[in-house]
C-alpha cells in the first residue's frame, strides 16, 4: 500500500507544481475553463428549452429527466453534478500531466521545475560581468540562480596552456576563460561539467597531439571550425550547452598583453605578467582592436554591469582597455561596480591594498567608469596554508562619495582567498535594486 501511495502522492505533487504562480500554466488554464464555462452556459439553453418543448410523458422527456437527476430533490442535484464534474476535471488534469511529464527525466529534473525555472529567472535583472579566470567564473555561478539575463565578457588574452597552444597552432582567441564561464552559466548534468574540464594526459613519453588540452577548448575551437567564425563558435558552445544568458568574447581576435614594470623592464604576454612583481602599467596590442558587437551591446542595456572579481592586470584591465568597451561604459545607463578581490595574488598585486587596486584602474584611464566598489568586510574566513597571499585591507574611507564605497561579508568562509558565489551575488543584485528603486523614486517626485 506505501509504494502505491508515494508515486501517487509524488504525482500529485508535480501537479500542484505546474499550478504554482510563475510557470505560466494558470493564466491559460483560466482561459480553457472560461471556454468550458461557455459552453457550459450553452448546454444551459439547451436544457432550458428541453424543460419547456418536450412532454414529460414521451419516451425522450422521461430519458431526459433521468440524465437531469429529476428523480433527486432539488438541492441535492447539482451538488451531485458538482462532484462528478470535478472528480472528472481532476482525472482528466492528472492524466494530462503524466502524458506531458513520461518524456522527462522526471526525478531528476520535471519539466515543471524547468518551465518554473526558466520563467522565473527571465524576470531578472540584465546583469553583465567582465573579466576572467576563477573569479568572473565564481561570480556567474552564483548571479544564474538569480537571472538568466546575463552577458559574461571575457578576456582573451591568454597566452599558456590549452589556450596558449590553440592559439599558437590554430590562430583563434584563447578559449580557456570561455571555457570557464561557459561551464559555470551552463545547464548541464555533472558528467558534463566533468567532462568539459578534463584534460587529457600526456602519452608515455609524457607528448601526445591532445596532451594538457581540455575537452571544453578543444569543442569550442571545432564549432568556431565549423561555424567559420570565432565569434559564432562561442554563440554555438553557448546554445548547445544551454547557457543561461550568453558567454562572449571581449574581441573577435587574439590580444597580446605588455608590461612595464617599475624596474623599468618591458615583459610580453599573459602568462609571465602573471607572476612579475612591481607592474607600473599594462597595454594590449593590437590597440585598436574592434569590440564584440555582442559585448558592446550588452553593456547598452545592462541594469548592473559588473567589473571583477579577477586578476586585477591579467584578467580585467586587458578587457577594460578594448577601445569600444570602454567608450560602451563610460555612457552606460546601468550600474557599474567593481568588485576588490578578497585577496592579494602573488606577483601582480602582491601587498596591494583596495587603494593601490583603484589607483591601477585609474592610471589605466578606467577609474572613473566606477559607480560603486564592493569590498570584503569579513577578515575572519580561513586562510589556506601554504598560501603566499592576505586579504586586500580596505584604507579607504566609508564616506568615500565616488565612487561609493560598500563593504559587506562576500568571502567563502572556508577558503579566504574565494568569492562565495551566493553571498557575491545577492549583494549585487541588491545595488542593483536599490538603484532601480532610487530611480523610480526620482521620476515620481514633483518637479
């Protein structure tokens, strides 16, 4: 009797699920029980006439007056019409949806939850976010349970590893930050996101044509093959693998960053500049390289745009130095912060306070494409051992007007050198709903 009972309960509890607000399913249901009662008012004058044209004594009115209950007193009789008509409406229902739900995977994921899911985040905020590396991918997985409304726009210079070698044999953009993000925004079961990140070993010899390479990269680089066009691979990497929102190259083509270090030493390239201490400036050739028309786009009609978390010279400036973003930000109608790493990284900001962090944005020409700076206010997260590197100590002022400076708890508390993707997220998401709501109060106060 209990196994009966649990798949019988389960099934109308997916029921209730598709009647819930948000699916879209009630407002239509509405409309087919408006048709029905339509109809039901024209079975009304069908009967009505009955009564009055046919003789109770013939054999058709008395067959009518046993299909009308005239046998039953007069209140019992629609109370009675009134079960069955429901008893009916209920199976009916409850046999629909078990028709609609046997293609799905339904313990795992009903398609109810899918179509609530889908409707729901397609109401959120349109959020951009630039960068790369693990922190822009950190940000996105916690901003996709929120919106699905999101532009992640991603740095392409990187110059070492599966990117690098890419680059280097097929002359496309780096992929592996696309990689990256694309995994983090993608709807995918856990054997996918696996997959997508496995690198494949070296042979015996410790070479092979596929050594270091990661799955992802090489998919990425086959549809750019396929589509014959960069930019058109990553939009088809993003729609087989059911991103929420779009993944997007900074540029169309491969950036080369450069360095000048206080030493007064020039050093090319991602890779190095990565580990190099004391970088006075950074720059990317080609200089004039043209935006993605997507990302530029996206940054027009984006309610919060978002700078960071990532490599403060490595990850971030090399895509905030892209002419046609820059220009794309400076006359953005939507929120722009920047999110201060919660740690120092070893070599390019190595005993940089959040200070010394805007100082670089704004020797770069950038600093004042900043509306809000979200900082880490929680120094007691634990720290990783073995690790050369502290949190970025804020030495700013709280009065700071511009831009405005916001401090709030958004590090994993188990690991002080990480975003927590939920914590990062609802934070944002909050500025942004306090401007849009400062916003709406200024266009309804008087004149």
């Amino acid at each position: 009797m209990s196994g009966g009972a649990a798949p019988a309960g389960r099934r109308w509890d997916r029921v209730r699920r598709w009647l819930r607000p948000g699916t879209g399913i009630v407002g239509w249901l509405l409309v087919v029980l408006l048709g029905q009662l339509i109809l039901a008012v024209a079975g009304a004058f069908v009967i009505r006439i009955a009564f009055r044209e046919i003789p109770d004594s013939s054999l058709l009115g008395q067959i009518f007056g046993v299909a009308s209950l005239q046998f039953l007193p007069g209140l019992v009789r629609p109370l009675v019409v009134l079960v069955i008509g429901l008893g009916v409406f209920l199976y009916g229902l409850r046999r629909l949806m078990g028709v609609l739900l046997e293609p799905f995977p339904t313990p795992n994921a009903p398609l109810v939850e899918l179509v609530y899911q889908k409707r729901s985040l397609a109401r959120g905020p349109r959020v951009v976010a630039i960068g790369g590396g693990t922190g822009l991918s950190t940000l996105l997985r916690g901003l996709k349970e929120s919106t699905s409304n999101i532009t992640a726009i991603v740095t392409v210079a990187d110059d070492g590893g599966s990117s690098g070698k890419l680059r280097e044999e097929l002359g496309i953009a780096p992929v592996g930050d696309l990689r990256s993000c694309i995994t983090a925004l993608a709807d995918a079961e856990p054997v996918m996101t696996d997959l997508l990140a496995f690198r494949f070993p070296p042979d015996q010899a410790g070479e092979g044509g596929l050594a270091g390479h990661a799955f992802g990269n090489l998919l990425i680089a086959a549809l750019s093959e396929i589509a014959g066009d960069f930019e058109e691979g990553v939009r088809l990497t993003n729609r087989v693998l059911a991103v929420r929102g779009q993944v997007v190259p900074v540029a169309p083509v491969p950036l080369t960053l450069h360095a000048e270090l206080t030493s007064g030493e020039m050093m090319d390239g991602q890779s190095r500049i990565m580990r190099a201490r004391g970088i006075r400036r950074v720059w990317i050739s080609p200089a004039a390289v043209e935006a993605s028309a997507d990302a530029v786009e996206a940054i027009r009609e984006a309610d919060l745009i978002v700078l960071g978390p990532g490599s403060l010279f490595t990850s971030l400036l090399p895509s905030l130095l892209v002419p046609g973003i820059r220009s794309a930000l400076a006359t953005a109608p939507g929120l722009r912060v920047y999110v201060a790493n919660v740690a120092t990284q070893p070599g390019e900001t190595e005993g940089y306070t959040l200070s010394e962090h805007l100082a670089a944005l704004a020797a770069h020409g950038v600093g004042t494409l900043v509306d809000v700076v979200l900082a880490n206010s929680n120094m007691r997260a634990r720290q990783p051992e073995g690790y050369p590197a502290g949190p970025v100590r804020i030495d700013l002022s709280p009065d700071l007007v511009r831009p405005r400076l916001v401090t709030a708890d958004v590090v994993d508390d188990g690991n002080a050198h990480r975003h927590d993707p939920a914590k990062l997220s609802a934070r944002l998401l909050a500025l942004a709903e306090e401007r849009a709501l400062a916003r709406a109060a200024d266009v309804a106060r008087p004149a």
